[in-house]
C-alpha cells in the first residue's frame, strides 16, 4: 500500500484487517508513529462512537484506555488516530503488542496482575458511562512498559451496525448483548463488560471457555493471528448454545484461599441471567478487594491464636522446671504444693479461655459471612429495582413532556385542541408544585426537581406572568450550573429563554434587551450537531427578527436592517434547503408533512405565515426609500414564496396561488433587469413548479404538465451555464421528481420511473460532489430517501418487483445512515420502518 496524505496523516502500509475497517501505520506531522483506523461505513454507528468518545473525553482521558490521538467520525471514511502499540520483528514485519499474541503464557503464568489492570480500565471507563461492550484479547494492548490499555470500545455487536463480521469478541458476549445489542444504550453493557471479564479471566487461568468450549476453541483464533475467516456470525445460534450449556465448573481448585474468594467473584460474574451480575466492574473490584480484607482478619486471627498457644508451651516448660526444684528442695514442699494448687487453676483458666476464643472468632467469621452474602443480595435486589425504576422514570419523563406539551399548546398540530387553556394552566402548576413538594427530600432526584422547575417556568411565560417566569428560570439555570444538563435539556432551557424574552417585549418591559442577549448566548452554547440543527437556526432567525424590531424603536435604524435581512435570509435559506413540498407525495411523505410548517408553532412565537408575514411587511417599508433595490426585491419573493408554501401546507390552496403568483411577478422583473441572477432563477422555476401542483391538483394536467417543463427549462438552462451552483442542480432534480410523480397520476409508469431516476442521479452527483455552498448533504441525503421510496412504489405500480425491491432497500439504507447522526428522529425511524415493511410485503 503506497503512502498517501489523510489530514495531517501520512499512511505508511496496511497493519492488518478487523472486524470494522483495517489499521494502517502513519506518521504524524512530526514524524511520529501512530496506527489509523478506517471504519467502514455500515459497520459502525458514529453517533454512538462520537458520543462515547465525548464522555471519556470529559475531564480527563481514563486510565488504562488507548488515548484517542484525533478522531474525524463523519468524514468518509471516518478513522481515530492512536499510539502505535506494536514492535517490529526480525522479518520488519509490524506485530501488535496485544493479548492475542500473549495468549500462550497463560495459564502457566499468574494472570491476576494482567487481570486486575483489566478490571481497573474497565472500572474506569464505566465512571465515565461508557461500557466497552467489545472485550476479547485482541484489544487488550501493552504499552512500552508493559501497561494494560484498552482499545475498540463500543465497536462491534452494537445498536444500529447493519454489517457485522465474525469476530472472537461474540465468544466472550452474553446471550442478551447476541441477541439484543440496543441494550448498549440502555445502560445495559457494564454488565455485558462483567461477564467479558468473566469469560476472559476463565480462559486465562485454565485454557478453556467456561461454556461451549470444543466449539469457541474451533472459532476463536490461534496464538498470533486476530481473526479466522469463512465464519458466519449467527448470533442468535450462539446465544441459543450458551443458554443450553447453563452450568460451568472450575477444572482444578484454587491455588489458596484468595484465588478461592476471587472465583466466588467470577462465578457471579459469568451468571447467564444480567440481574444475578454485579452490575459494573467497580462492584467486582470491590467484592475482591472485600476477600482480601477477609483474608487479612483472618490471618491477624491465626497469628493470635499461635501466641496464645506460645504461652502454653511456656507455662508447661515453667511447670517442669518447678517440679525438679520441689525435688531438690523438700523443705519447701508445701510451698511448691501451693504454687502447683494455683499454676492448675491458672492454666485451665488459659485452656477455658482459649476454647472461647475459639469458638467467638468461629462464630464472627461465620457471621460475617453470612453478612457479606445477604449484603451481596440485598445489593443485587436493589440494583435491580433501581434500573427498573430508572427504566420507568424515563418512560414517564416521555410521555410526561408529551402532555406538557399537549395541555400548553394554544393549538397543537399534532394533537387534538383542549378548550381552557388557562385553566389547564394553573392545574399542570397546582400539580407540578405539589410534586416539587413531594420529592423535596430525595437526592437521586435532584435531576428531576431541575426538570419540574423547567416546566413551571414555562407555564409562567405560557400564561404570561413574566416576573414568575424570571424567578423561575433563574432557580433553573442555579440547579444545572455544577450539574451540566445534557444537550437537549439545554436546547430546551434556551428555548425557554427565547420565549421569555418575547414576553417581556409583548409587555414592553425594558428587561426584554437583556433577556434577548442571554437568550443569544444561551442558543449560541448549544452544540448543534447533537440537536435538531434546522430548529436551533430557526430559533436564532427568530430572534434575530425581534430583536431589530427593539433596536429600530431604540433609533439604531443601519443596525436594525442587517439584523433583519439577517433573520430574512436565513429563513429563506432554511426553506431552500428542505425538498419542495409539492414533489414529497409519496404515502410515508403526506403523513408527516401534512401537519408540519417551515416554523412550528410555539405559544406566542406564530408559525411560518405569521413571522414572514412581519418580515414581509418590514421590507415592503425598506422598498419605499429603495424601490430597485435587488437584494430587498430577492427578499421579498423569498417570503411570499414560503408564505405560499405555508399556505399549502396548511391546505389554504387560495392563499398559496395569491402569494406564489406575488412571488413569480417579482422574480420576472428582476430575470428582465438582470437575466444571470441564479438565486432569482432557482426560486422562479420553484415557485411555478408550485403552481403546477396546484394545476394539478385542481385537475387541470394539461397545463400543470407545461408548467412543469417551463420550470425544467428555466433550471436546465441555469444549471447548464453554472454547473457548479448546487443549489440549481438540486431544484432540478426536484422538478424532475415532481414531473415523474405527475406522469404517474395518468398512468405513464415508464416515463415516470425515467424522470425520478434521471432525478435520482442528480442526486447521487450532489452528494458526490459535496459542494459546500449547497444544501446540507442531510437534505441531500433525506431528499434521497423519499426518492427512492417514490421510485420503489412507481417500479411496484409497474410490475417489476425485484427492482422495487432494490429502491425501497436503498431507500432504507438512507434512512439508517441518517438514523445515526439523528437517533431521536421520529421522521427517520418512521420511514425506515415504512421501507422495510414495503420490502417485507414485496419478499
């Protein structure tokens, strides 16, 4: 393999292949070594690694992990830097310095000092809530010294990996990680890791698998070599055998009585039901470090009782020398009788003594046994019922804010309205008062406590009492400033801030400059790719948007401008880059976007309509001291266009015809006055592309279809003299998809799967191309999925099964791809789930 540049990485040759992309050695800009590890893309799930990487990350690197040198998890393909834990042989062949190559010391070897530097990484990692999930001897390494570190974590058997390959780590996996490895995230793989442990220590203190052992030895590679091909990983056969094979037993006995406390520890460990595991490593730590205190006492105890015999052998060696001097001296006989008299009664004293001794010291240690064994299960049992406690708790939170949200709504999309809004209002306080009071005195619910004073600042600003809702969102932000919320509580606390702000300016309270101010920096500090990204730019235009109608009052009138076609642009650029609503027609498609508007409603934010509405106006103003301005002309065709938009979402056909025909009307005269405006021509084209499926809609198919091709022929010629302007390639694409569904609704299937895939291959070139001055490649990609879907129902339509098949199968694959960077999406699961019942229906 020939050298060549990754980022700041210069790849030497290939080290080896793995179970998820290969290992290459490199140099980094300074001339060092360092191993890279590509991943393949299906092979792993880079929202999980990246989020795993982020908490070992957090306030320092854990000991006994391999230390991530530099990551780029959604490049492709995405690759981590590290040290190179290798040494280079006799042949200049690079060999790993991992157990893999080791494994032949064992089990000659004492393998507990290896073991317990294994426990200790794996205790560490799990303070920093990352299970490794992915134990086997092949990532335990060696650095220099001899130290143990760990590496692959949360790789492998984990939730959302489409492409597994057999690797030895599934022989050290329990049966519920083979059979369910979305447990991952629910908090599950600590005791996934505890039972790897388990196997590993097993193997290397008697050579063999505790369960299953001819067949894991047949699969598991040899001394040397990482893996061993032509396997198929069959999961759920594996775990079937696991839990056919319950019992296990230890070959020969332990070596002294810690080796024995430490398997009682192992035993525990390789439980085939989770529940009887201890459940994290740092519990196995502590139960052997329990043995040996045990151990300790004991031994203190056997050192008393040898001193206590000590003193018998002496009284008997002192009675001795006392009778040869009685002997000797026959004048004090009497004396010596007396002094025997009271040397009896002493040593019965001392053998009475030492037999209570005894049978105290007996009765301690079996009492304290039985102690540490009802302490052990006591713990198990509470372990237990905290994790199904937990698990409950957060089921709650679900559907709790759920309902929060239903009964603040003034008019939820989604759910059906409720009549009283006030009145709900001052019920969901009542309630949540009485609860804050409730769990007052409960410290594991600390973090709850902080959610319920969240929603009672919200209802404040819902009902609008602002000097309430001040008080409350400060109580807020003190509880989270030592306990870091996670990125959606603070997306939500800033959201809250936001609304404040508009509060405070509906009541032209002059506190409202400053609330806006922190609701910036609030916003400003939420990392947008672990949110909905589209929804925190929205909020930001928002602000932007009110915030220049403060600072116009105030006098600053230049400021207030840019401010505004800040807030306008940026909306319009939101908008440009979602697919057009009228080609998403598919069945999956109209369900979710029946309900939904550029800017969801949020209390006295307004949707869509409403704020481009104000925008709207706000240039119209601008427009009389600058009529010919082409940049407030652009603008304002942008907001009549989403306006129209908006409209038609909402089912307002007449509403969205009157503002699209505004929107074309403007955007003629500016192609008249300057014909090489791209922007103007891409917004045009779409504008009566929308107004054909508005044609369309009313049965008028002629005409829709002309409008159509005078739309393409607007793009076609545009994206022919510009071919770099992605934004005109990707409108194209749009209106050829739309075409194609419009041909459809009159029977012409073939022309119909022509058109979406002549559409499906502008995609493929755009995000090939990657053009950063286009539209995101998660719209590009989203796009893609609802194509393809559109395209496996047109091929369906059409009798071709197989190539349905395919469609709907690559359709699905975007949307798992899109599923990692947004696991929380419920559009994303809910057309994976829609592509896959399709492909089922279709097998």
């Amino acid at each position: 393999m020939g050298a060549q540049e990754t980022g700041v990485f210069n790849v030497i040759g290939l080290i080896g292949p793995g179970g998820c992309g290969s290992v290459c050695s490199a140099e980094d800009s300074e001339g060092n070594l360092v191993a890279v590890k590509y991943f393949e893309g299906m092979a792993i799930r880079r929202s999980l690694l990246s989020t795993m990487l982020g908490r070992l990350m957090q306030d320092g690197w854990p000991e006994g992990v391999v230390p991530i040198i530099s990551s780029e998890l959604e490049g492709r393909p995405a690759m981590v830097a590290m040290p190179l834990l290798a040494d280079t042989d006799a042949d200049g062949t690079l060999q790993p310095r991992s157990l893999q190559y080791q494994l032949d010391r064992f089990p000659e070897d004492d393998p507990w000092e290896l073991l317990m530097e294994v426990g200790r990484a794996l205790a560490a990692m799990h303070g920093k809530r990352v299970a490794h999930g992915n134990l086997k001897p092949g990532n335990i390494f060696f650095d220099q010294t001899g130290k143990v570190l760990l590496s692959d974590w949360a790789l492998g058997n984990m939730p959302g990996v489409s492409h597994l390959e057999f690797t030895d780590a599934l022989l050290y996996q329990p049966p519920e990680q083979l059979r369910d490895p979305d447990g991952y995230l629910e908090e599950a793989g600590y005791r996934w890791d505890v039972f790897a442990f388990g196997v590993l220590a097993f193997r290397l203190m008697t050579g063999k698998y505790p369960r299953c052992n001819d067949t894991f030895l047949k699969v598991a590679p040899p001394q040397g070599e990482t893996r061993r091909e032509g396997i198929h990983a069959d999961l759920p056969k594996i775990a079937k055998n696991l839990d056919l094979d319950p019992d296990f037993a230890w070959p020969t006995p332990p070596v002294d009585k810690e080796e024995e406390s430490r398997r009682e520890w192992l035993d525990r460990c390789l439980q085939l039901d989770p529940g009887a595991r201890p459940s994290s490593m740092a519990e196995v730590l502590a139960g052997f470090e329990a043995g040996e205190i045990r151990l300790a006492g004991d031994l203190e105890r056997d050192v008393l009782l040898d001193r206590i015999r000590g003193a018998e052998r002496k009284a008997s060696r002192w009675c001795a020398t006392a009778c040869l001097i009685g002997g000797a001296c026959l004048v004090l006989c009497a004396l010596w009788q007396l002094a025997a008299n009271q040397r009896d009664a002493q040593k019965k004293a001392w053998v009475d003594d030492t037999a209570d001794l005894r049978s105290t010291t007996e009765n301690a240690v079996a009492a304290k046994a039985a102690a540490e064994k009802a302490a052990g299960e006591a713990k198990r049992a509470l372990d237990y019922e905290h994790n199904i406690g937990i698990a409950r708790l957060e089921a709650s939170r679900l559907i709790g804010d759920r309902l929060f949200s239903w009964a603040m709504e003034k008019g939820h999309r989604k759910l059906p309205p409720l009549d009283g809004r006030m009145e709900r209002l001052k019920s969901l306080e009542k309630y949540f008062e009485d609860f804050l009071v409730r769990i007052g005195q409960v410290p594991e619910l600390a973090d709850e406590r902080a959610r319920i004073k969240l929603q009672l600042a919200e209802i404040s600003i819902a009902a609008g009492d602002s000097e309430k809702a001040i008080i409350r969102l400060k109580e807020v932000l003190e509880v989270w400033k030592d306990n870091p919320a996670d990125e959606e509580m603070r997306f939500r606390m800033a959201t809250s801030r936001l609304l404040l702000a508009l509060l405070l300016k509906s009541n032209n309270d002059p506190r409202m400059e400053g609330a806006f101010k922190a609701a910036r920096k609030a916003l400003g500090e939420v990392r947008k790719e672990e949110v909905d990204s589209d929804r925190l730019q929205q909020l930001m235009a928002i602000l932007d948007f009110h915030e220049a109608n403060v600072i116009s009052a105030r006098g600053d009138t230049a400021k207030a401008l840019n401010q505004l076609m800040s807030a306008t642009q940026s909306l319009n650029r939101l908008a440009e880059e979602r697919p057009d609503a009228a080609v998403l027609r598919s069945v999956l498609a109209t369900c979710y976007l029946s309900s939904a508007t550029i800017l969801e409603g949020m209390g006295n934010l307004g949707d869509a309509r409403e704020t481009q509405m104000l925008a709207a106006q706000e240039i119209l103003k601008m427009l009389k001291d600058n009529p010919k301005d082409p940049g407030l002309r652009l603008d304002l065709a942008g907001c009549y266009g989403l306006m129209a938009e908006s409209a038609l979402f909402s089912g307002d056909t007449a509403e969205a015809e009157t503002r699209s025909t505004e929107a074309i009307r403007i955007l003629e005269e500016l192609l008249r006055e300057q014909p090489d405006l791209v922007e103007a021509g891409c917004r045009l084209a779409s504008q009566i592309g929308l107004k054909a499926g508005l044609m369309r809609d009313k049965g008028e198919a002629d005409a829709a279809l002309k409008s159509f091709d005078e739309a393409l022929r607007i793009l076609e010629g545009l994206y022919a003299s510009h071919p770099d302007n992605t934004l005109a390639g990707y409108r194209l694409a749009l209106l050829l998809w739309q075409k194609g569904k419009m041909v459809g609704m009159n029977g012409k299937r073939e022309e119909e799967v022509e058109l979406i895939r002549r559409a499906h291959g502008m995609m493929t070139r755009l995000e090939a191309d990657r053009n950063p001055g286009g539209p995101p490649m998660e719209k590009i990609q989203r796009s893609s999925g609802y194509l393809l879907g559109d395209l496996g129902h047109a091929l369906q339509l059409a009798d071709k099964k197989e190539e349905a098949i395919g469609a709907f199968t690559e359709s699905a694959s975007f949307w798992e791809r899109l599923l990692e960077s947004r696991p929380k999406s419920e559009e994303y699961q809910e057309s994976l789930a829609w592509c896959r019942q399709r492909i089922k229906e279709l097998q």
